[in-house]
C-alpha cells in the first residue's frame, strides 16, 4: 500500500503537465502518481501520460477517461488511489521539494503509529504571473502548529483564509465513506472537494510549510474573472450543492459550524459579485433566485448571511449600490492577492 495518492487532472496539459509531474517524483515510492487524462485530443497529454507510466512503473501510473471535466479526474483518482492518504494537484501546479519531504515525514509518523489522522493542512503559495510579491496562504493564526488536534482546538480564521484544495491532503477511507462524488462537466468543484468531508474530520494537523505553488495567470484559467463570469451557471450550481450537503446551522461543534458557514458565505458572495460585474439583466435575475433560493431552503441560515457584512455588502440597491459592491471587492481583491 502506497502512503499518498497524488491525483493529476490533465486536459489538453502538454505544456506545462511535465512540470508538475517532475515536482512529485521525488516522492519516490511511498507515492502514486496518478496522471488523469481527461480525454485530452488536442496535444500530446495522453501521450506524455504513458510515458512516466513507462519510465516510472509503480510510481506514475496513466489513466484515461472520456471527457468528464476536472471533478470526474478527481473521483477517478480517488476510485483507483490505493494510498492512505489522497491529494490533487492540478497540472499547472508543481510543489515545492522541501516542504513535500516534510508532508511525506508527517503522514509517515501517524500511519505508523496509534494516532489517526483525517486531514492534513499546509501553506500555498499564489504564483501569480507578472506579481513581485508572491502571496502566501498560511494558517498560523487559525491553527495550533505540530501537533494533532480536533475542531475545538481551532483558533478564529480571519476574512479571506479559507482552507482550499491546495493545502490540503484527506485520509482517503474518509473521502470515500462521506460518499464524495464531484459533478461532472462544472469548473469550481474543488470547493466541494474541501467542503463536503468537513464534518467528518475528527482529527487535523498543521505543517507551516509553503507546499503547493498555485499558478494564476493563463488566460483560459478557470479563475480568470471574464472566464468566471462567462462560467457564472456553473458556480451557481456549486454553490447550491454546497448549501444542500447538510444542514450547517445544526452541526453541533461550534467551530465546525462558524467555519462551514463563512465558506458558504464567500460562495454566495463571489457568485453575487460576478452577477454583479458581469452587467447583465440576466445575470442579476440569476444572483436574486440564488438568494430565494436559499431562503427556501434554510430561513435560519438565509438571514445569517443575507443580513451579514458580506451579504448586505453585496445587495446593496441601484447602480450606486452596485458600484459599491464591486469597489469593496477589488479592495479585498487586492489584500488577499486572489485572482
């Protein structure tokens, strides 16, 4: 049994796939490397797949698959992840070599030993192309450091720090008893991936290491703003699969509870401000059913969020109040360095 499965969705990647892949052999064979073409036909991705399936046997391992979109690569790797642990990295990703020693030194103590670890937590980093300063998404204020602890132990997370995909790796056993299985065809899907298995996490620890290098700046990137706008249905159905998992405001762990409830609070509000941005009639129709929506669905979270900063913040009345909006935005934009 492999340690860590490290899962590599590839669509059309031949550009840049070789890069990441490089970054994750120094796992050696403690890990697998799946690389996950998703019925890539413009380039040589398939191709560049078998052949670290070749020269790596027992570490790489290349699997195709139909177009399903980059949640259907993530559920293949996670259907046939035969580690401990379970992790994606994107293929215009890479991480950093140090710190994944580190990563691969931590999960190594607790499979041998009697305590159980459900998720693992590290820092990225945003490589944004073009920035002089690289931001770096760390969680020293909101979690103890070096050792196991639970959700009571949590300290408070400030706006803006979020535990997202990148930094985090989850005991695969756990991701499969929750019953994960990310939509097909639907960009923003790794929001459900660190959402969905929250309430199942007992156990975390947290590595102050910069892991994961985070790369923004092709103009075909999902989270390029025109690309989100264009892609605002898709995010709107995330968000309501997220708001439909459970019922947050009855979870009984207080931390838990806070922590699920401001993250569906960052996704009504980037869904909110795209509408918003995007300057359409049919856009603002569609953020206005998302919030009935949720009124429907949850009264008691509804006016939790509704009535919150962020809420309020991004309902504000008329093309003022909009402007407003989107001036708040770009000023939270620019602190947290996103997109």
């Amino acid at each position: 049994m492999k340690l860590l499965s490290i899962a590599i969705p590839c669509y059309n990647s031949e550009a840049y796939m070789r890069h990441c892949i490089e970054s994750l052999l120094p796992g050696g064979d403690e890990v697998e490397i799946l690389i996950v073409d998703d019925g890539s036909t413009k380039d040589r991705t398939a191709e560049i797949a078998d052949e670290y399936e070749r020269k790596y046997p027992g570490i790489c391992r290349a699997i195709h698959q139909e177009n399903g979109g980059h949640g259907e690569a993530v559920n293949t790797g996670l259907r046939n992840a035969e580690g401990i642990y379970y992790k994606v990295v994107d293929s215009d990703d890479w991480v950093d070599e140090a710190a994944y020693q580190e990563i691969l030194s931590t999960l190594r103590r607790f499979v041998c030993g009697e305590e159980t670890l459900d998720m693992l937590i590290s820092n990225f980093v945003y490589e944004k192309q073009g920035a002089k300063r690289k931001k770096v998404m760390n969680y020293r204020t909101a979690l103890p450091q070096n050792e196991l602890f639970t959700w009571d132990d949590v300290k408070v997370f400030m706006l803006g720090q979020y535990i997202l995909m990148h930094s985090v790796i989850y005991r695969t056993e756990l991701l499969r008893e929750c019953g994960l299985e990310l939509p097909k065809h639907t960009f923003y899907v790794d929001n459900i991936f660190v959402y969905q298995p929250l309430p199942h996490v007992k156990t975390m620890y947290y590595l102050n290491v910069n892991f994961y290098r985070y790369f923004i700046g092709r103009e075909d990137q999902s989270v390029n703003e025109e690309v989100m706008i264009g892609r605002i249905d898709q995010q709107i159905r995330v968000t309501k699969l997220m708001l439909g998992y459970c019922d947050v405001t009855k979870l009984k762990k207080r931390k838990l509870r806070r922590y699920m409830v401001r993250y569906l609070e960052i996704m009504m509000t980037v869904s909110s401000i795209l509408a918003i941005k995007s300057g359409t009639e049919e856009n603002m129709a569609k953020k206005k059913e998302l919030w009935q929506y949720l009124r429907k669905l949850n009264l008691t979270l509804y006016l939790r969020l509704r009535w919150g900063f962020l809420g309020q913040g991004t309902n504000l009345p008329g093309k003022s109040g909009r402007k407003f909006s989107i001036a708040g935005y770009k000023i939270t934009q620019k602190f947290f360095g996103f997109n």
